[in-house]
C-alpha cells in the first residue's frame, strides 16, 4: 500500500482504515484516511507492509529512517522502544506521555490503556520535577508510569515509577532522657553510660565506641538536640545553639540540612534510619526494630534530593540496580519547600 | 602508670619501655622514656593501663578525648580504625601511610609489616591521585594497601586498592571489512547486512536494530572509524572527517573522549568491550567472548575518570558493592596524558 510522507507523519488512504487501524490499532483516521506517526510507519515498512514516497520517489527504509530522524526529535529512541513493546505483542499507541500501552490481551476499544510509557536516552539528564509531574499525571487516571530508558547502545531498560508515602512501625521515636554530648571534629561522643545504652538499644541511635560511650552522628545528634534529649558541647566545653550546630554541621557535610530534612521526615513517620554508606546511599531504612541483637533486613534505600534534582540515568540506573540485588526498595526523597516527596523507582520487565 | 601529655604525643618514663614497648609494641622509645601517639595512649587509657597527665591534672578519658580531638586533625577516625585493628588482634604501628600493620602472628621486630592502612573519612573527598601515589608507593615496598573508610555512624568499610593491567585474550579487535553507516540523532546505524552481521557476530559490536541494520554507540562507530572499517555519513549523505565526529559526539556526550580513551585502551588490549549502563557504571567487559550466542559472564565492571578526579566515598562504595554483588572487578581508568592507568579497588575483610 502506497502512502505519503508528509512533515512528521505519514498519510494513507482510505483502505489503510481497515487494513491497519481496524485489525492493528496503527494510526488515527483523518478525514477519509489514516494518519501513521513515524514509528507505525517505520515498524510497519520495516514488516514489508507499506510503501512510503516523498515528493514522488519511493523511500527505502535507510532514507526513511534518516528523514524520520531529521525530522522528529528522538525518533530512533522512540523507534526502539516501540518497536520492543510491538514485539512483546502488545497494542502501542503515540501519546502525550509518548506512548500509552494496552493490557496484554486487549487493545484500543476494548478497555483502556493500562500504561504511560515516557521514553529517555540515557544521555538525556531527567529533572525530577518532570519525572514527578508525569508520574502523577498517570496516577491520577489509575495507570502505571514507566520509565524506558534507552543506553548508548540502544539497549532498553523499564523503570516503574511511583508516589510512595513511607510508614515505619515505630512508636517511639526517642527514649525520654536527657544527657550530655561533645561535638567532636565531625562526629558527637554521648559519654554517659547510661544514656548511651538507652539511646543506642532502645532508640537504635549510633554506634557504641566502647562500653560506655557512644558516637552519634550529625543527623541524629540534631534530631535528638531538637527533641531536648541531648545538650552538645563544643570540645571546650561551650554549649551550642541550635543555629550554631547546623552551620558547624553544614560546613562538615554538603547538603546537611537536606539530608536532615529527610532523616527527621522518616524518624517522625516511624522509622529507625541508619546509614546507607555501604550501598552508596544516603540511608537505608527499617519500617521496624525491635531489638538492637536483632535488626532485621532494611526495607528502603534512601537518596534525599532537591526539587530541582537532575538524575543522571546511569547514576540511577546503579543505584536501583543495587538496590534490587540487596533485595530494598530505591526511594528518592525530594525535599519541596517544608515537605518531603518520595519517588519510588524500581527496575521492571513489560 | 602516670603519664604526660604533651602536644600531640604522650611521654612516659622509663618502666613504659618494658610494660608497654617490649610486651605491646606500643610507642617508640625516646631517650630513657617512652614516646606514644595520641590514638595509642587514648586506646590504653580506656582500658585502664595508664593515667595521663596534663599540668598536673589527671584527665579523665573525655577530657583526654576532647583533648585530643583539638590536637590532632582526624583523631577520632584514626582512634576509631586503629582500636578496630587491635580488637582483631594485629599489631599496628602509627606511620606516615597513618597505620603499618603486621600479618597475623607477627609483630614488630619478628617480621616486616605486610599492610598499609589509610584512614578516611566518608566526608572527605579523596583525589584519585593521591590515591594512586599511595598505592604505589605501597606496592613498591610490596605491601598491600588498604583504605580504611569511617562512615558518619562511625563504622567501618576496609578496600583493598591495587593497581591493574586488564589483558584479554581477543585476537582479532575488528573484522577486516569496510561499510557504510549514517550518525542519526544519537546514534550509528549501519546499514548492509552483510557487514552488520560480521561487526555483530564476529566482532561483538552493537546491537542488531533489525535482522538487517546494526546500531553501534559513540565510542564504537570512533573505534570502528578510526580503523577504517565504516565511513559515517551525515543524515544527507555527508560524509564526516574524524574531527567531525569527535565534535559531534562531544556535543552528544560530555567526556566523550575519555571515555573513549578508555574504550579504545580495553579494545586495544585484547577485551570485548560493552556499556556498563545497567550497572550505573561506563563499561562492562569481557576477558574474551568466543560467540555472541554465548556470551560469558562479564569480569570488570570500569569507570572512566580523568587524573584530577576526587572520589566521593559514597558513591565509590556503591559501585564497588555494586560490582561485588554481580562477582566483577571494579576498576577505574584513570586517564593520565595519553596513557591509561587503572585501579582496582574491592572491599575487603581485615
């Protein structure tokens, strides 16, 4: 069947109605014909099942390609992962959203489409503001967010993305003591006995440098200096302000109030956070402890992020990836004025 | 025992020699005394072999804590790794490298130290460079060097940090053919079958796009390129100069040419080289691939970085966790004028 190129689509007739839209779902009818974007006309020449002409001359697929490349912005990313989807035999149409995708076993007209799939290149950087916004935009009409990214050597990876609300078990975030701290040069000794073991097995707070002392680290020195349960002392013995221990604190570590803006978020909803330096993360997270001789597997991976974020697609790539070899959930905290947003972004098959 | 402290070290007299130097190796003799640094005395005060004067006052182990902290830059971290490695039963010898530590079994005076322990904070940046220098430096003297990372919990992570010579076993780096491909928006597609097929099967370059066309990546098409194995063309039919191409890919890709020092280098040497995309790293590589049908399981996982890269310790952990969990190496290759110098680093036990 003949059809036209014509800007970034390609036109057909009339019979194109019932040999490709109504048995195949290609394309939109349009006044009397039907209208295929690029890459339904792309995969069905590649399938032998059309003929394309420009100005008169019939275009082989090479030349096909590389107008359609020239003329749509990341067409051959978009060729790929429809292509792909096409061949795990589902129906594909081009959308806002780049594609939508239909149940397996149903097609357009039967029921609604069940997934928003947002193409990426790799080398694209992904503001997280962007990746919000559509995320909820497919969640607010009940679909799936998929994220396919395509790597530099066209091969594609799904990422499923989703709002999460993380709620944690914990019903008493700190135990309801008072003592006595040092602000050493990056880190803060509690040297009470007493109080460290209280803070340490009954808040899973720090870690013991020996049997009576114990080491906290920034974030929950001031969380637990907000609550009133410690007092920090300078290494002469001067009590800090509050004021004063965030700048000594953001002067140590980049981004401290950030970090500290999610670490309070997650103790607050019931959490017990710890470090998630081994796994290259901010944190990772537990929804419950209940005894110091017998933490359980952690639940989350956290990142605290801005709002205005830039992911590069590799950087995540990794940090999903290990995040599902650990057997944890990847969340991204993205701090937004005085809230905290959570992504929840794993590696997925279609 | 009493003891002084005084500046950063702490004096004691004459009966130290035996009690502490002979039976301990704790300290260096000085004079008729005993010299011992501040992580030593803080380590046998705690366990309650000596007492530390300050002008006539006894400190007690906070104040002597404190004490130190403002004395000595990163005592608390070289505390924390030193009472480690003495709680695991070594001897270790504060040196220039921070600790000398001896094999098991041994001492000083019975055999030579066999490790090198560098102390560092999760916080600080550690420039690749002096990275580089230490290990050398430790490599020289045949020593195993190991860096000692204290997370902001105060626990510890040990990497094992060697200097690599990757070498495969291809023999052939490239197909002997010549074709034609055309750089599209972000990408190479080779177009003859025939020749897509060698590059594919015999080569392991690219991805097939269908049964006919390959796609090939960046640092790919350059290799290929500069080999004289394809001509790119423009998507009008141009025909590229190299440095075309470069400044092409470079627009694509920032540190394109790094990263394909670095590719060219691990091809040159013999290796099947792939993206490390979905190990958030820039390459996955094969010792040798003998068909595409089976491809083997991939031995480094490699990172390219430039000779002023400084490593963020988090994000190092992640990948070096990351590639322990899949069972590859982890190197980085750090490009030093037209040569490259990789790193391997791994986690290790002490």
């Amino acid at each position: 069947m003949k059809t036209q190129l014509k800007g970034d689509r390609v036109l057909a007739e009339k019979e194109a109605v019932a040999e490709f839209y109504k048995t195949g779902y290609f394309g939109r009818p349009k006044g009397e014909g039907l209208e295929l974007s690029l890459v339904e006309a792309a995969f069905l020449l590649s399938r032998g099942k059309l003929e394309i002409e420009l100005e008169g001359t019939m275009l082989d697929f090479r030349y096909f390609f590389e107008q359609a490349s020239l003329r749509q912005p990341n067409f051959e990313l978009k060729y790929i992962v429809y292509k792909d989807l096409k061949e795990r035999g589902y129906y594909v149409q081009p959308s806002a959203a780049d594609f939508r995708v239909y149940p397996r076993g149903s097609h357009p007209g039967k029921s609604a489409a069940r997934i928003f799939v947002h193409v990426q290149s790799e080398r694209q950087l992904l503001p997280v503001k962007l990746l919000q916004d559509s995320v909820i935009s497919a969640e607010n009409v009940h679909k799936q967010f998929i994220l396919a990214v395509v790597d530099e050597e066209s091969d594609l990876t799904f990422y499923e993305v989703k709002t999460a609300v993380p709620k944690g078990e914990m019903t008493e975030p700190y135990p309801a003591i008072k003592t006595d701290a040092t602000f050493l040069e990056d880190r803060v000794i509690a040297w009470d006995a007493q109080a460290s073991e209280t803070l340490y097995k009954r808040g899973f707070y720090g870690k013991m440098l020996d049997s009576e002392r114990l080491q906290l680290s920034l974030v929950e020195s001031l969380y637990l200096f907000s609550r009133g349960i410690i007092t920090v002392r300078d290494r002469k013995g001067k009590v800090f302000s509050f004021d004063e221990f965030i700048e000594k604190a953001s002067e140590i570590e980049s981004f401290f109030l950030r970090k500290y803006s999610a670490y309070k978020n997650l103790r607050d909803s019931g959490h017990v956070v710890k470090t998630g330096f081994k796994f290259g993360t901010n944190f990772r997270v537990y929804r419950k402890v209940e005894s110091i001789e017998k933490i359980p597997h952690s639940e989350y991976l956290v990142n605290a992020i801005p709002a205005d974020f830039e992911f590069r697609l590799s950087v995540m790539s990794g940090a999903v990836r290990l995040a599902n070899s650990v057997r944890k959930k990847m969340l991204f905290a993205v701090e937004k004025d005085e809230e905290i947003e959570y992504l929840d972004i794993s590696r997925t098959k279609m």
